[in-house]
C-alpha cells in the first residue's frame, strides 16, 4: 500500500514537472519567428514597455506572456554573440595557419642556408688544407687566384642578346625572375631578421635585412585579408604608399606570350633632407603568374651594359640601380594573400656626403621606409575593406589617406625644391646656414581646384626657407613628439597668424616676426591614425587673440592639418616627422595646403671622438653655446652617440612687392627655430640627466640647492612638519630628496601686476604637467587651475601670505597639454628667504593622477 502510494506521488510529481515545464519552453511558428527577427534588426535589445507593445500590435505572438519574449531576446544575443566569436576565432585560426605555412617556408629557407653554410665551410677548410700542404709560393699563388676568379665570376656570363627586342626583354625578365624567387624564397641573400618584429596573427609579419650583401636590401612575408589582384594594383601604384615616390611614368607596356606583361619604368624619388641629390631609376617590370597560381611582380633597373633601351634622364638626379627586387603574392585558403616582399638596391652612397652616407648603405632604413610601408599600406586598406576602421569626422579613409599623403608631398617638394617645378634660389644675406627659394607658379602646391589668393594681381608665389642640421644623443621620437606637443617653445604666433591670413582673399603684408610666446594653447583633434600607430592624422586649434587690434573681428582661433609620424615609442629608430599646413576651420577635401614642417632621420650609431657629442648645423657655424660639450664620462643612457638628421622647410606666400621682406623674415624664424630645437635638443637629450636622473644643472647651482633648502624650512616653519626626512642639509641633499618626491612640489613668482609663472617644480611636478624645465617658465598657474581652483586659491591668498600656509581640498587641475589631472589634497606656502623675505609660493598636488 505504501509502494503504492508513493509510485502515486512520483507519478503525479512527473506530469506537475511535465506541466512546468511546457509552461516554460515555448515553440515558436516561423511566422512568429520572423516577427521577432525584425524587431531584433531594429532594437536587439528592448524594454518592458517595447515588449509589450510588441504583444499588442503583433496578433500572432498574443499567446505567448512577456517574459518568455524576454527569454527570446536574451537567447538571440547570446548566439549573436556566439556567432561573432567563432567568426572571430576561425579567421584567427586562418590566419595563424597561413601564418604557420610562412614559418615553416622559413624554417626550410633557414635549414638550406644551414646546408649550404656547411658545405661552404666545408670548402673552406679543403682549400686551407690544400694551400697549407702546397710546398712552393707559385701553387699557392695559382689556388689563390683560381678562388678570386670564382669570387669575381660566381655565375656564368651570359649569351649576347638584343636587349631592344621583345625577346631580349623577354630573357632579362625571366632572369630577374628567377633572381627574385632566389631571394624571396631561398637563400640567394643571407637575410637576418629584424629586432622587434615577432610573428603573429596580428603582426606585420617577417621582417628581415641583408647581411654582407652588395647594396642594400629588405624582405617582409604578412598576410593580408584581400585578393591576389587586389594586391598586385595595390603595389604596383607606388605612388600611392611610398612616400618618397615623386612619380613613376611607364613608358612602354608589351605583352608577352605567357600572359604576362613587361614594362618599361621611369622613377623619380625625392631626396629625403637638402644634403642629398634625389635618386631616378629606369627600370624593367615583369607581371606574371606561376603555375602554382601566384602572381609575381618582379622588376630590375635597365643598364647600358645590358644593351637595353635608354631611357629618361633628369637634371639634379642620381641613377640610382634597382637589382632583382618583387612581390610574390600567393592566393590563401579561406580567402586573403600570403605576400613575399624583397627590395634591393644600390642607392649610389659614393655621391653623398660622407655623415648621411649611413642613410643610403642601411638596410634598416630601406625596410622602415619601404618594404614595411608596402605591407603597412596593404593592411591599412584591407582593414577598411573589411569595415574595421571607423570614418572620423564624417570623412572617409581614402580621404584622409589622400589628405596624409598631400601632407607629405608638399613637404618633400618644398625639401627638394625641383627646378621643373618652378623653384628658384634666391640669393642669400652671406651667411648660408638658411636656403631661400620662391616659386611663382604655385598651383600644383596649393591645390588643383580654384584658389581665390593666387588669382589676386599682388600674388607673387611661395617662398621656402629650409635647413638641416645633424643631432646628437637625440632620439628622433622624443624631439619630434616634443615639437609637437610644446609648440609654444619654438613656433611665433604671430607668424602662424601670417600663414593662416594667405588662406583669405586679402592677406597681411608681413608679420613683425618678433619672437614671443603663445597668448593662449593648443588643442589637438584626432582625425585618423594607422593600424600601427606609426601615422597620426590631426587638426591642431591654436588658441589665441586677433592678430592686430584693428583685425579684432577675426578669428582668435587659427588651425592647422597636421601628421605626425614615428612619434610612437614602437616605431624607435625609424624617421620621425612632424608636418602641418594652415586651413580654414571648416576645410574641404581639395583645401589649398601649404605645408612646413620638421624631418628627423637618425643614422647608424658610430663611434666618433672628443667634440662630436654636440649639436652640430651641417650648413652653418651656429654655436650651441655655453654647455656644448660634455665630460668623457657622460654617456647616453639608451643610445650612445646616437646621430641623426634634422631637416627644416616652412612655407609661405607672399605678396609681389613685398617679396625681400618676407624673404628676410622667413630667413629670420627659421634661425630662430634653430636656436629653439638647439636648446630642446639639449635639454631632452637623455645624455643631459645623471645617473640620478637630476638635471646636471641642479645639484652644480648654488640657487637650486639654496630654493630647495629655503621650500623645506618655510614649509616646517609654517606647518610644523616635515615632508623629507634628511639627515644633513650639508651639498645638495636636500635638492635629491625634493628631486625624487613622489608628490608634485612646484614653486611660481609672486609679483603685483603680473601673472604667476612657474619656476621650479621637482621631476613628479614636471610629469604631472607634461613640460620639461625648459618649458616650465611659459606656463602661468592660472592655466593649470580650473575655474573652481581659481576662485579657492583666490580666496584663500590671503590666509597664505599671512598664516603662511594654506590646506587646498581635492580638485582638478590640466597639464600644459590639456589632460586633466585629479588630486587628493594641495598644500600651499610662502617660500621665505635666508632674509626671510617673499621669495616664491609652492604648491604640493598630493596623490595626483591623471583622469
């Protein structure tokens, strides 16, 4: 009776369980599934109300209760979810599969370099040993000269042929075919890779230099998410991607019978600074397809040995020669390419002076500039393709591309200054440290569409000052970025105010040219960056008053397009750049630009002797002045004797009668910029800081070390406490201590009717406000404080200079770069003498962060 009683119970537990359940799992109709769906396209995730109104106006989903269309809700974004993450982790496992294939392609290029170095040696030690058991001098002179005959005949010589002929080129371009496969694919160079550049799915890929090979040379293999096709028209429009292309004419296309196609190639490259001549190559270029179905790109110069045509020559140009170089673009499973890069060239460096000689013999240099920003291009456009770049400011990637690369354009035109341009120099005032062009036909720098300014009957052109120096111990990033960030310490607003006016119809005669700080700041708006972060694309707001008071009604804003380059601390030792144009506020696609700006290229690191650890102007006996030279002892402490080349070029327009004046003004700033990025060379230099990390200058000055006692005793006298615990105030003990706070101490003036600026401010107070000691006496306190900060320390200044002291509450305070900046507590006190007089006021930001 109990059992059955209790098989009662299960029974009835089961079908209450059953009834539940029914309850709880709904099946939908496709008609209600379809309903759902469209309402999930327009808003994945609705509220109470929407689901609600759902049920109301759709009568086929009347029989199913709220929560259950919430529970569909939930279910549909967990598969989207699930959907994406599986998108995701299938195109990571392609790519690391392809990625997989490259590395072992490799691993087998580097067992074949293995073998053949082993057989070498081999060789080696066989002709060693028969040169050792040679018993007379003329055996061993004949084994001698047989290995230079190998050494100077490695390859046969080749069958005369008639290089104007379709065939002719047919053999040169099968030759440099294989010549390319030999060194994309095996071990016809001995390539090592680059420092940094680690495979992976998200990498560029492999990047590799040569090794005691003639002329220069670089091979890259990535991936990239876009067809064969697409590719190949990608890289064959060099203009497009590399930067120091001036232009590339192909003279001549002829088919070949394989499907392929040759084409004879005319190439014009910039010279990268003003001490060099630009390079010109005449070049065969082969398109082909393997029967694998890869597609190669392959191409060598054309030279008179080889019988072949001539072709184009250009006054002011270095032939330069171009050996078997390519791209072999393999198709991918699953979609995307597998790309083979390999450049190489001879850049004639004979011709150059013998310091930049570095930037034509690296091979370094060649991959950053080149083979990298092939692979860099090619991955920049398939992300867009693939929609992963979002469009900034209501433009598109192309546009911003084009904007970057007339950025560049400009500036490499304004170096080179090309005579078929329209450039012409003009004499200068005898000291030849700043060249001095004009350009009276300007159309092609300013912009194809109309251009009111040019049209005016005044208009005289452009004129270009320009100027190169050579660094030392400076890394290329951290001055460009400091230009870039401490605009104030080099620019003159009133010359900006200059070059923004040439955008209007009736522009100013000519800047005074007075040196003098910023009236207000900067502020940089980010238009677009690579995928990288090599390339930053920007409208920089200069903040500031109307340029003359009877020009009141003008803007106080100007702004510039600007692009930075080599800024990122990834990107150490390639080129840094910092180029900009003025532009309207509201500027279109086809603004006129004009660009100006800064180039630093850093040469190979070389060892050079006493007096060379200074900055030095290649074109002029411009002193650094007091402070120039350095201890032997002192030794940079990331790169020692690092060099590189600055190079110089601001732009301007200028009005036909007043051409000598702007010459001399433009001559004038620039000498002053100069002076200014002297002095900032100097002073970020990482040689300048001790083994402390204390500016040399500090723990040596008599009025440091007397400030840094004088903050420390007012503040105990005062307050009443301590905030260093020093043992002797003997030397500069106190200066360390105050020096390594970990809160932010910074002293400014007090003077009546004047701004307070700041004076001093210890190694956290410098990075609190992002400045330098250079710069810390530009900024004023009241552009730190925000409006609640000022109106407190207001109100409280008067406690200060009579109880001595005053305890600020936590607030928000913004760096010299605008970032704003959160703190617990300030502490405020008056810096009194040894005569126990006003001296400064110091501030103490404790617990500071950034927000």
């Amino acid at each position: 009776m109990a059992l059955l009683m209790h098989r009662e119970s299960n029974s009835c537990g089961s079908n209450s369980k059953q009834q539940m359940d029914a309850s709880k799992y709904v099946r939908y109709t496709p008609e209600q599934v379809e309903a759902l769906e469209r309402v999930y396209a327009e808003c994945p995730k609705p509220t109470s109300l929407r689901r609600q109104q759902l049920i109301r106006e759709c009568p086929i989903l009347c029989n199913i209760e709220p929560k259950q269309i919430k529970v569909w809700f939930q279910n549909r974004r967990c598969r989207e979810k699930q959907r994406k993450e599986s998108s995701r982790l299938q195109t990571v496992n392609r790519k690391l599969s392809a990625m997989n294939k490259l590395l072992m392609e490799e691993n087998d290029r580097l067992q074949k370099q293995v073998s053949q170095l082993v057989y070498e040696n081999g060789y080696m030690r066989q002709q060693l040993h028969t040169v050792s058991a040679t018993t007379t001098d003329t055996s061993c002179e004949s084994v001698v000269m047989s290995g230079q005959q190998q050494q100077k005949n490695p390859t046969p010589q080749h069958p005369e042929r008639d290089a104007n002929s379709p065939a002719g080129l047919l053999a040169i371009a099968e030759e440099t075919l294989a010549e390319f496969l030999g060194k994309a694919t095996g071990t016809a160079v001995d390539w090592v890779q680059m420092i940094g550049m680690k495979p992976g799915p998200d990498s560029i890929g492999i990047v590799a230099v040569s090794r005691n090979c003639s002329g220069v040379a670089a091979r890259a293999c990535g991936l990239v998410s876009l067809e064969p096709s697409k590719v190949a028209e990608i890289l064959k429009d060099r203009l497009s991607w590399f930067r120091e292309c001036r232009c590339l004419d192909v003279v001549s296309v002829i088919p070949t019978g394989n499907g392929g196609t040759i084409e004879l190639v005319y190439m014009q490259t910039y010279a990268p600074t003003t001490l060099a001549s630009p390079r010109d190559f005449w070049t065969l270029r082969y398109t082909t397809s393997l029967e694998d179905g890869s597609l190669v790109i392959c191409e060598r110069s054309l030279t008179s040995s080889s019988g072949a045509p001539t072709g184009p020559t250009a006054p002011c140009f270095a032939r330069a020669e171009m050996l078997p170089s390519g791209y072999l673009i393999r198709p991918c499973e699953g979609g995307g390419s597998i790309i083979n890069i390999v450049d190489h060239f001879d850049l004639d460096a004979w011709s150059v002076p013998e310091v930049l000689r570095p930037l034509y013999e690296s091979s370094k240099i060649l991959a950053q500039k080149m083979t990298m920003a092939a692979l860099r291009h090619i991955r920049q456009i398939a992300q867009e393709t693939n929609g992963e770049i979002q469009c900034s400011g209501g433009r598109q990637p192309a546009v911003l591309r084009a904007l970057s690369q007339r950025l560049c354009r400009g500036f490499n035109d304004a170096i080179n200054g090309f005579v078929d341009d329209g450039w012409s120099i003009v004499g200068g005032d005898g000291v030849e440290d700043v060249t001095i062009a004009i350009n009276s036909s300007p159309g092609k720098f300013l912009g194809s569409q109309h251009n009111t300014l040019s049209m005016l009957p005044s208009f005289g052109g452009v004129l270009c000052a320009r100027a190169s120096m050579l660094l030392q111990n400076v890394p290329p990033a951290l001055l460009v970025r400091f230009l870039r960030e401490h605009r104030s310490e080099w620019a003159d607003y009133e010359v900006d105010a200059y070059s923004a006016a040439s955008l209007k119809a009736s522009p100013y005669a000519v800047p005074c040219a007075r040196l003098s700080g910023f009236p207000g700041g900067q502020v940089i708006l980010p238009l677009a960056q690579t995928v990288e972060h090599e390339e930053f694309l920007e409208v920089v707001r200069l903040e500031g008053h109307a340029f003359s008071p009877e020009d009141i009604a003008l803007s106080r804003d100007m702004y510039l397009l600007q692009l930075a380059s080599g800024v990122d601390e990834s990107t150490s030792g390639a080129c840094a750049q910092l180029v900009f144009a003025p532009i309207d506020e509201s500027f279109g696609d086809d603004a006129p630009l004009l660009p100006s700006g800064f180039r630093v290229i850093p040469l190979d690191a070389k060892t050079d002797g006493a007096g060379a650890t200074r900055t030095l102007d290649l074109a002029s006996t411009l002193e650094v002045g007091p402070g120039g030279a350095r201890t032997a002892g002192e030794v940079d402490l990331c790169n020692q004797n690092l060099r590189s080349v600055l190079t110089i070029a601001f732009q301007f327009t200028f009005e036909s009668h007043y051409q000598d004046t702007v010459a001399a003004m433009a001559r004038r700033y620039v000498r002053s910029i100069v002076s200014s990025v002297q002095r900032v060379a100097m002073a970020i230099s990482p040689s300048r800081l001790s083994s402390q990390m204390v500016p040399k200058t500090l723990p040596g000055s008599p009025e440091a070390v007397s400030l840094a006692r004088w903050i420390c005793r007012s503040y105990r006298m005062h307050t009443g406490g301590e905030f260093l615990q020093i043992d002797s105030e003997a030397g500069d003990a106190v200066l360390k201590q105050l020096w390594h706070h970990s809160d932010a101490i910074m002293c400014c003036s007090v003077k009546m009717n004047a701004s307070a600026v700041f004076t001093f401010a210890n190694q956290a107070g410098l990075d609190m406000l992002e400045t330098t000691l250079v710069a810390l006496q530009d900024i004023m306190l009241e552009r730190i404080l925000d409006e609640t900060g000022r109106k407190l320390l207001l109100s409280e200044f008067s406690k200060i200079m009579q109880q001595g002291f005053a305890y600020l509450p936590a607030g928000v305070c913004v760096s010299s770069m605008g970032r704003p900046i959160a703190y617990e507590q300030a502490i405020a006190w008056k810096v009194l003498n040894d005569d126990d007089s006003n001296h400064c006021l110091a501030f103490m930001f404790v617990n500071w962060s950034f927000v």
